[in-house]
C-alpha cells in the first residue's frame, strides 16, 4: 500500500463515478484511500447532475471513470458525466483535478481516413480541457502518438504490457516464444511486450505480425511475417472487440505450425459476435485486464478461455507519485 499526501499534509480526494465504483474501489485499496462521496442524479427528461459531496476546495483531486459502454450507460453518456463532474468540481474550487479514465472513448478514432473525416479523439481532448482539467491519465490507448498530440494538458499512458508478462510465466515455462501483432500497425507495442517477455525469460523470444486490411467488405491479407512454427505465440493487441482480427491471427499462426496461440489483450470490449467468434480452436487462451466487464460475453465456450489481470495498482502507482 502506498501513503500519499499533498503539500498541506492532506491526502487527494479520490472519486469514481457510477460503473466505475468497483474499479476506483481497487485503486483505492492500493492507495489506502476510501473513495469520496459524490452524488449523481437522473431527471424525468433524460438529463443528469453530478456533484461532489466531500469539500474540495483546495484539494487534489483524481476521478476514476472507464468511458466504455454497459447495460445502463453508453460511452457517450459516461464521457457527459465525467466532464461535468469535473466541471463541477473545478467551479467548487479543487486545485487540481486528474480525470483517471482506464478505458479512453473514442481513442481509435484518431486519424482522418476519409476525405473530410473527423477525428474525435482530439475533440474528446478539447472536451476535457474546455473544463479545466488539469490532467488525463489512461492505458494503453490505441495510438500513443496521436494521444500526446491530441492533449495540451499532461496527459499520461500507461502500458499494461508488464501485467501481461508476470501472467504469461508460468505458463511460458520452458516453451519457445514468439510475440505476434495482428496487423503491422501494432509492431511497437508487440515488440514491448517481447523485449520485456526475453527479460524475464533470460533468453530469445522472436517477433511476427499478420496482415491486415480492412475495408467496407471486411478484413483481409493472409501473410504472416515471421517464424511461428512448433513456438508458443502470443498475440498482443491494445483491444478486442468482435475478436475477429485476433481470431485470423490465431489461423494464421496455426496454419504457419504454431502450437499454441494466447492473445493478450489491455481492453476487453467484447462486442456481441464475440460470443462466436472467439470461440474458435485456433485462441487457447485469452488474457484481458480489468479495464472493461466483459458483460457481453455470455458464451461458456469463451468464458472457460478467459483470465484478467487488474491494471488498478498501475494507476494507483503513479497516483501515488503525483
């Protein structure tokens, strides 16, 4: 557990908003923090108010909200709740207030693929900063570089690709190891998880990645660069969603020799077709964290392959070194 306290001797306030009151509770564990009270309320027309309870003024202030979907809130309605709240806690005169968001909406979106395209996370930036947060806090967001240009204020990305790596040795063992990214795009963030897979192993773990197009008609490509055959491969991706990248993948690296394919995933969204797709006897196993529920997922065929690591002390680290 780690003790924290601002300059005047107090410690920061920590909220977290209606469906992320489990996982702020996890961060709070590691910090010896109680989350503070807040309250929320929904009115006959649809609209909402948030406010904190606790005194704020003054104080250091983080609040934990994962702007995914579940069954009460969308995405969008979650990110709305959050900015107000800070909003709020900005008019009731905290000092600095630090959105925790474990699950950042819209961060894919993060590039003009379209002529007149938008690209919502650097209007989702301007939404936090026309509220006067003071910083933003994530976990692996889909492209790193274009999170950093999106924001003016601090704004914080942390990788989960340690959590991933403590899970997997026990099952690596003696086994040989390759990393694969499902698409070429993502050869950084496998490459992260090898360099740090070889570390701990003390020995040579190899690389790969699968082609990938995507385009109106669906996913496409069939190469896969690299060697795989009689190896352990272990697919690592930033999200899953319908599975079905990860799922070529896997065939892929099955049809190339493999012997065993996991995917490790930071951000288990898990749309509905999951339930079938994910089912396939290429994926052994699948490792998440803790970011998103896996509420959609209610194949027992997918259940069984699944395991997830909490990232909650990863952000109770550096709020603790704040």
């Amino acid at each position: 557990m780690t003790s924290i306290h601002d300059g005047a001797g107090k410690p920061p306030l920590l909220f977290a908003l209606h469906g992320s009151s489990e996982f702020g509770q996890r961060i709070g564990r590691h910090l010896g923090l109680e989350p503070a009270a807040h309250e929320e309320r929904e009115f006959e027309d649809g609209e909402h108010k948030t406010r904190p309870v606790d005194e704020v003024q003054g104080r250091q202030v983080f609040v934990v909200h994962a702007l995914h979907a579940d069954r009460s809130q969308s995405g969008n309605d979650k990110l709305c709740r959050l900015l107000f709240f800070i909003g709020a806690l900005k008019d009731a005169g905290a000092a600095r207030v630090t959105a925790v968001v474990p699950y950042l909406a819209y961060a894919r979106k993060d590039r003009r693929t379209r002529p007149q395209d938008g690209v919502a996370t650097r209007y989702v930036a301007q939404l936090f900063e026309a509220v006067g947060t003071d910083a933003i806090v994530t976990i692996d967001v889909h492209n790193s570089a274009a999170f950093d240009n999106a924001f003016r204020i601090p704004a914080q990305n942390l990788e989960a690709a340690p959590l991933f790596v403590a899970e997997l040795l026990p099952v690596v063992g003696q086994a040989d190891v390759v990393v694969v990214s499902p698409d070429a795009g993502g050869m950084k963030r496998a490459e992260r998880l090898r360099e740090l897979l070889a570390q701990r192993l003390d020995r040579p773990v190899g690389i790969a990645f699968a082609e990938k197009h995507r385009s109106e008609q669906g996913l496409s490509g069939d190469l896969l660069v690299g060697d795989v055959g009689s190896r352990l491969a272990i697919l690592f991706d930033d999200l899953i969603s319908t599975g079905a990248t990860l799922v070529r993948a896997a065939r892929a690296c099955r049809a190339a020799g493999a012997r065993s394919v996991i995917a490790c995933a930071t951000h288990g969204a898990f749309a509905e077709e999951a339930n079938t797709v994910l089912a396939d006897a290429a994926l052994d196993r699948i490792i998440v964290t803790d970011t998103v529920p896996p509420w959609r997922l209610e194949s027992e065929a997918v259940g069984a392959k699944l395991s997830s690591v909490s990232c909650a002390g990863l952000f109770a680290t550096l709020i603790g070194a704040t």
